[in-house]
C-alpha cells in the first residue's frame, strides 16, 4: 500500500473507532447487549484470522481460551477472593503459555491435525475443570460480582479490537505477515525461502489464544454466574469461524463484515427458534463453504476486479 | 585448486524396504555446472531433496562448504546458500509477481526489505525475462513464465548453490533454447549449479562434469561426452544389445 | 480382568466405527466430521423400531445398513464431489471437506433435536453373561460379536476380491490407482458410502448398550479420529489395535479414577500420539 492509502485507512480507523465508542451514548438495554456481542466476537474473529486466515490452518480452540479466560476470573474471584483486574491480567498470559504449548505440539505437522486436535480441545478442557470442581473445590458455578456495567465492558473490547487492529495492521505490513501469506500458499516453498515455519506460525497462534483468553476474562462480568458449560461451550469456537470466515479472512477488516450480520440473525434466531439455531450454523458453514469461500468481502473483490476496477 | 561447493559423502535414503537413493558420493566444484542423469525412477529428484533438506539423509552425509547440511532442516540449509527450483513448478499462487520473487530474499541470508527488495526483485525479475509482466496474476502465467519465476526466487537469495530439478522439462524448442541460453547466462555469471535432466541437448551444451544414476547408484561420472558413451549408461536408457 | 474384557469388548466395538471413518478418510480422502452423526442416526433407528415394535437392533441394522449406503454415496456424489474437483491440491481440500462436513454434522444435529431432543435408551439383551467366572452384560459381548463378524467380513472384502484390493490401492495412491486404470472417483464414492454405512451399523451395536443423545455424535467422531490417526490412516491392523487399546484406557480410568474423565484420558493418548509419533502405530513416516 502506498503512503497515502496507508494514512487514509488509518484515519478511517479511528473515525470508526470514535464511532464505535459513541455506541453507549444512544444504545438502549437492548441495543447495548447486542454491541457488546458484537465486540466480542469482532475481537475474537479479528484475533482468530489473523492467524487461521493466512495459515489456513482452521483453528477450534477459540472456545478453550475463552473458557480459560472466563474461568479463571470465575475462580479467582469466587474461591481466592482475587481482584478482577488482577485475574485479567493473569487470564491471558495462561491462555497464551497454553496456545503456546498446544501450538509447538500439533504446528509441526498437517492442518487436519491441528483441527482435529482443536475441535475437541474445549471439551476436553471442560470435562477435565467439571471434574476438578466436582471433586476437589465442590462448587459448580462461580459468582463474578462487579461494579461493571455492560456499556463499561464494550468499552474495554473495543479499545481491545483496537489494538487487535494495529497489531493486525502491523503484522501484515511485516516479514512475519509475508511469511504467514507464504507458509499459507506453499509450505514446502515457505520452508525452502529460509522460513521457520513452525516458529512463525506459533507466534501468531500464542496471539490468538492472548487475545481470546482476554476477552474470555473481560466479559466475565456479563454472565456473573460462571459456568463450565458456557464459558467452554464449543458453539463459541464454531460462531468465531462462522463469522470470520463469512466475512472474509484476505482483509483485516473482512471478519467485522461476518461479525455484525451473522450476531444479529442469531439473537433473531435465539429469540424465535431457538431449537433451530444448531440447523442455522449449519447452513451457515455449508453456504460459506459452497458459495462465498473466501466471504464477501472476497466475493466482492472477485466482482470488482472481473469488472476491471482495481481494488485497494 | 578450485575450491569445493558441495560433497556428498555416502548419501543412501530408504522409504521402509525401498531404497531411493544407495551409498552415493559426489562433489561438486565452485562455479561448476554439475548434471545428474538417469532413466526415470532412478532417484535424481530424491538426491536433490536430500541437498535441499525436503528429505534428510538415512546414511552418509553432504557437506556445504566444509561444513555439515545433512543435519539441518530446509530452511537452515537455505540460510546456508542454497535455493533450489521443483520438478512441479512451485510458484505462489496468492502473492503478486514482485512478492513470489522477493521471497527468496526476505528470510535468506540477504534478508532485504521493503523498497530495496522490491528494486532487487524488479532487477531479477527483468534477468530471468519477465519484464514487463509484473502485474500478470501468477496463477495466469504460462508455463514457462512460471519457470521463470521460480528461478527469480531461487535467485534472489544469491545462492551459493542452485539446484534446477528439471527446470527444462515439458518446453516447447524455442522455449528451451531460451531456457538453456538463461542457464548459460547465470553460469557465466559464476554461480554454481546442479542440474537434474533428461534434456540431452541441455547436458551437453551446459555441464562440465555429470553424474549418470540408475536405481539409486551412481554407475557413472565424467564429462558430457565420455558418460554419454559409456555403454553402461547406454545400457540402462536404452536396453541391452543396442 | 473384569475391567480388560470390558475394555476389549468396547474397544472391539470402536474398531468397528473407525473402520467406517478410516474408509472415508483413507481412500476417500475426506476428513468426514458428519461421521458420528451418522452413528447417532443408525442409533436412533435402532432405538425407535425397537420401542415401537421390539425389533432387535441386529435386525434394524440389516435394514438400516442399505440406507446409509445410498445415503452415504449421494451425500459424496454431490456435496463433496464438487469440492473434490475444485480442489487445487490436497491441503484445501481437507480444510474445504472439513467446513462441508462440519456443516452437515450441524445440520444433521440439528434436525435430530428437533425430532427427538431428549436421551435415548433402550434395554436390549441386558443381562449377565458369564465368561470365565465373571459376569458381563450380554448385550456388550452381542455387539462385539458382530462388530467382529462385520469387520472381518469387511476384511475378507478388501483383501479377497478384487475392488476391495482397488480400493486399498486408492488408500495408498490416489495417483498411482489412476494410472493402473482404477477409477478412483468411483472407488472414492463407493468408500464413502461404505464407511458410512459401517459406522451407521456401529452406531446401532452401541446403542444396544450406551446411552447417547442427538449432540453426542462429535464425541464419537472424535474418538475415531484419535483411534485412525493412532493406528495410521489407512491402517486396518493398527485401528484394531488402538480402537482396543482405547477401550482399554478408557474402561480403566472410567473404573479406577473417574468416569467423567474417558474423553480427558483419549484426549491425553492422542497428545502423546501426535507428540511422538504423528504417523501412527503403523502408519508409514510421511517422505
């Protein structure tokens, strides 16, 4: 991107930002709700694609870091008395040793392995912290009292997004970026031009689990009541890729476009038939899969170009 | 005494009961243009894999420089200066012209960025004869133009050693003598190379020295014209009593 | 000893789904994610027929069988053909067939809740069997009978007749099958087909045994990815021996530790596979 493209979306960054962060000031109860999902799964989908999107290795755990997350202020709170900003500050450094440790275990081989291994990863976890509290800290939901209110919290997620954003930005304009565009088209390419592939792809992952692991901690709030079943419920992980993916993972700002459309039919789905919003995840992924492969925005882009307009 | 680039030292390679490549030894020689021949099967593209780290060694060692490659993984031997082309042109199909050359230089040993990557990559990109198609999407070039561009990038990390894996295959005569003058080119450049071949023509106008392989073995080595009349090697292209 | 027969018994049982998921994956080289809603699907037959009109399962099976069959081979034909052919290498098409299938497990659990969305049991053959000295629930020993029965007669298949031994050939080279004539899309979708129909009559065996709801299906997929990629993809011996060794694992820690803690215990085993040795007991290193 030349200079002057690279400044003008930067300013329209933070024009959005801006308004972004006026949302409290005209949302209603309701309205405030759905903004607050929105930002979460914008951070999570933003966070997610930076790393499944170049990579294409499709990653299942957003749910595990989520959980971890939310559990970990659950617990902190509700069983040592701990401070909720002190557990927000620990969540994520947990999240990112565990992504860390799962990335140098499964990165090295083929991407199937890696999502096999994430898709039950979240249910492994929750089964495993169902039963420690089950039999060593005897409680089953933990409390998370605070004085946060939910316009408060999207607050905090869309600074986050921001930040998301401008290590997204930063990365794509770097070698580390070149390298993830690289090892996506061709890893045997990627590891012959001198890439460390596996140290390029663990960085990226070990962001992802931060990041997911810290939106996990900041929403906790919302639920009040902790539970292993939500926070680690795999849906999470399943909606994240829904999203980004619906969108489109070739831009920065292509899992927002997937985000906003895809938390609105939910809460229309959840609300009027909610026996039917497994049904409705499925269609999502089947459309994504046969008829937007690389989500609208790619689309788009596909029938810009074929019109022969150049796109940024 | 011309300094030695590669030596390989009783490489063997087994895939389980299966022997590739059989106790073979070899060096190659500073700005040398070294071919390796042989019938199909014979494990040319398996000993290029061994070099270039695609595959390691199961006996026997090769050395770059003096110094141990055997041990080390594709992109540490890359870091170490060799670049190397595949037999299935590998180009990148999501990155522009410009980026699938700069590829090669960004995480070598060059390590170049940004404006001055992009001014060498133009640079190789018109050596190799693409001018001028920097803004053709890659998965539309033709075949040749991806050959070409495959060997930008092998280029652009101004390797110590090049292997072209049948870089001259499936050309049309007006492309491979272009093809063969571009090798010639980047020998008298200085630049070492290993070629794999079927392409006759090519050994002979291009190698000094080449490597005759059958079923894994090296059955015979010398220059163009003697291995080319060795009866052995007659033998195992063509069939007995010729 | 009570809990190794148990373990083998289940183990046996679970050979028997992998099976069907090894077929799909390993000749038809679709990762099928949709595979445990399929055993949940032949589950629920089994469950309804035999509340309704106390049909055994082993008959439901024979019926259910065909229907999955075809079920199987039109779901191939044309949701994944598509993808097959769109493929441009092998990477994107196991991430595209991951998406499709992981979309239709959705589907299919989804259509399943709304038709019955509580647990499902059924008491069939549950009483004591005894085998050296020590008692085990008949209808367990049934299912392993005829998972075994079926398996071999699977084995027999594959190695005995012709297509079977095409079809292991596909399993080892999609490539070098085509160019010894064997037409591998046709081979791919009668796999496809077939896993799927053996993993439906899995599904019906466990039943016969196991409690199991509409959502339970990915659980099962799981468990036979972690026993194909144990025993190697494409490997019929060593997904015997790992399906074996998981019921194993499995009964023990749910005996000895802690029921709740099966799926941690697989959970675990794989990390160590994938740590260690990624190829599997059995499998070939990849070159």
């Amino acid at each position: 991107m030349s200079h002057e493209n690279e400044f003008k979306s930067l300013v329209w960054g933070a024009v959005l930002l801006v308004l972004a962060a006026c949302v409290p000031l005209v949302a209603n109860g309701y309205w405030m709700s759905i903004a607050l999902t929105i930002a979460m799964f914008t951070v999570l989908a933003t966070s997610w694609s930076l790393f499944s999107g170049p990579t294409h290795y499709i990653s299942l755990a957003t749910a595990a870091f989520f959980g971890v997350g939310g559990y970990l202020v659950g617990t902190g709170m509700s069983d040592y008395n701990m401070d909720f900003w002190t557990m927000v500050a620990i969540a994520p450094v947990v999240g990112a040793v565990l992504a860390f440790l799962i990335g140098i275990a499964t990165l090295r081989l083929s991407g199937v392995y890696f999502v096999i291994f994430t898709l039950g990863l979240a249910e492994m976890i929750r089964t495993l912290v169902s039963w420690i509290q089950n039999n060593f800290t005897g409680s089953r939901g933990l409390y998370v009292l605070t004085d946060l209110t939910e316009a408060d919290i999207y607050i905090y997620l869309v600074i986050l997004a921001a930040v998301v954003y401008l290590v997204g930005w930063w990365v794509n304009r770097s070698r580390l970026g070149f390298a993830l565009r690289i090892i996506g088209n061709d890893e045997t390419v990627a590891r012959h031009v001198g890439i460390n592939t596996a140290t390029s792809k663990v960085i990226l992952f070990t962001f992802s689990g931060f990041v997911a692991a810290l939106v996990g901690a900041l929403i906790a709030p919302r639920y009040t009541y902790i539970e292993p079943n939500g926070v680690f419920s795999p849906e999470i992980s399943f909606i994240v890729v829904i999203m980004a993916l619906l969108g489109g993972t070739g831009r920065l700002w292509g899992p927002i476009v997937g985000v906003i459309p895809f938390a609105l039919l939910q809460e229309y789905i959840n609300a009027n038939y909610s026996n039917y919003s497994t049904l409705v995840m499925g269609i999502a992924f089947l459309v994504i899969v046969y008829f937007l492969p690389k989500g609208v925005v790619g689309r788009i882009e596909q029938l810009l170009a074929r019109r022969g307009r150049s796109t940024w | 005494m011309v300094a030695t680039v590669l030596s390989v030292a009783n490489a063997t390679k087994r895939f389980g009961g299966l022997v590739a490549v059989n106790n073979l030894s070899f060096e190659v020689h500073q700005n040398e243009v070294m071919g390796i021949i042989g019938p199909n099967g014979s494990g040319k593209t398996t000993m290029m894999n061994l070099i270039s780290g695609a595959l390691s060694v199961s006996e026997g060692s090769i050395g770059l420089n003096g110094r141990f490659i055997s041990t080390l993984t594709a992109s540490q031997i890359n870091q170490r200066g060799i670049a190397r082309t595949f037999q299935l042109v590998r180009v990148l199909p999501g990155l522009s012209v410009v980026e699938n050359c700069m590829a090669g230089m960004v995480f070598g040993h060059r390590r170049l960025w940004g404006d001055q990557a992009r001014y060498e990559a133009g640079k190789l990109i018109e050596r190799v004869g693409l001018s001028g198609k920097e803004a053709v999407p890659v998965g539309s070039l033709t075949y040749i133009d991806q050959k070409r561009l495959e060997l930008a990038r092998a280029l652009a990390s101004s390797p110590k050693l090049l292997l072209l894996d049948e870089w001259l295959a499936g050309l049309n005569p007006t492309e491979l003598q272009e093809g063969i003058d571009l090798i010639r080119s980047l020998r008298e450049e200085g630049i070492t190379i290993i070629l794999v071949e079927h392409v006759m023509d090519a050994i002979r106008s291009l190698c000094d020295r080449c490597i005759v392989m059958a079923a894994g073995s090296k059955i015979a080595e010398g220059s163009p014209g003697e291995v080319l009349a060795d009866p052995e090697v007659v033998k195992v292209y063509i069939g007995e009593d010729v | 000893m009570d809990i190794i027969i148990t373990g083998l018994l289940l183990g046996g049982t679970y050979a028997l789904i992998a099976f069907g998921l090894n077929m799909q994956y390993g000749v038809a080289r679709i990762m099928n994610l949709a595979n445990g809603e399929f055993l949940v699907l032949g589950a629920l037959a089994a469950f309804w027929i035999f509340v309704a009109d106390s049909i055994s399962p082993i008959l439901t099976m024979l019926i259910v069988a065909p229907l999955a069959f075809f079920g199987n081979w039109v779901i191939y034909k044309a949701l994944l053909m598509p993808l097959v052919r769109r493929a441009k290498n092998k990477g994107q098409l196991e991430v595209d067939s991951i998406l499709a299938t992981f979309g239709m497990s959705f589907a299919l659990v989804g259509i399943m809740v709304s038709i019955h969305g509580e647990y499902f049991t059924y008491s069939y053959l549950a009483e004591p069997f005894e085998i050296v000295g020590e008692t085990f629930a008949l209808n367990r020993i049934v299912a392993f009978c005829f998972a075994v029965l079926i398996g071999v007669a699977l084995w027999l298949w594959l190695f005995f007749t012709r297509p079977g031994m095409a079809m292991r050939a596909v399993s080892v080279s999609t490539e070098a099958s085509g160019l010894v004539g064997i037409n591998v899309q046709k081979m791919s979708a009668l796999a496809f087909a077939l896993g799927g129909a053996v993993t439906t009559m899995g599904g019906t065996l466990i039943s016969t045994f196991i409690t199991l709801d509409a959502s339970v299906g990915v659980i099962f997929t799981m468990k036979a990815l972690i026993i194909i990629i144990m025993g190697g993809v494409g490997d019929i011996r060593g997904a015997i021996v790992a399906a074996l060794i998981l019921g194993l694992v499995e009964t023990t820690v749910a005996r000895l530790i802690d029921p709740g803690l099966t799926l941690a215990a697989a959970y675990a085993i794989f990390v160590l596979v994938l740590l260690f040795r990624p190829q599997g007991l059995f499998g070939r290193k990849p070159t």
